[in-house]
C-alpha cells in the first residue's frame, strides 16, 4: 500500500532583522522536511476573465494580497514517512 506523505505550506518573510531567528527556524525544518520554495511571480489581472467588467483599480486590488512586505511559501515535506 502507498502511502501519500503529507505536507505542509508555511508562509513567511525574509526580513533582515530575523535573520538570526530565519536561519535557525530553516535549520530546524531541513532536519525533517524536504523544502521546496514558491515565489511571487507576475500577475496579470487583464488576462482573468472573471473580473474583466470591473475597473483597472478593482482588478488590480483584487490582485493584492495586502501584505506589508513580500512573502514567499515553503513546501515542506517530511522527510521520514
């Protein structure tokens, strides 16, 4: 029987001023996990049919995501199942 791994999206920022508390935090995750990253790509709200009858700043704030600095995602997959 196959079993599926599980796995887990973690959200985060690479700010400067925790740099010491990041590094440590991917230390303690490379141990378990195998880590893929997903980055912020471009984003083209002409191209999405669904909101094509709004206006260009309706589009545009229904492409943000609000964030007050760029975040990025880890795909963490256990490296023991």
């Amino acid at each position: 029987m196959m079993r599926k791994k599980l796995k887990s999206i973690i959200s985060y920022s690479s700010l400067s001023f925790y740099s010491l508390e990041v590094n440590n935090f991917f230390r303690l995750l490379k141990k378990n996990f195998n880590i893929n990253f997903l980055l912020n790509g471009s984003r083209n709200p002409y191209k999405i049919k669904e909101i094509s009858k709004f206006n260009d700043d309706d589009r545009w704030l229904i492409m943000s995501e609000g964030r007050i600095c760029e975040q990025n995602w880890l795909v963490c997959t256990p490296k023991n199942i």
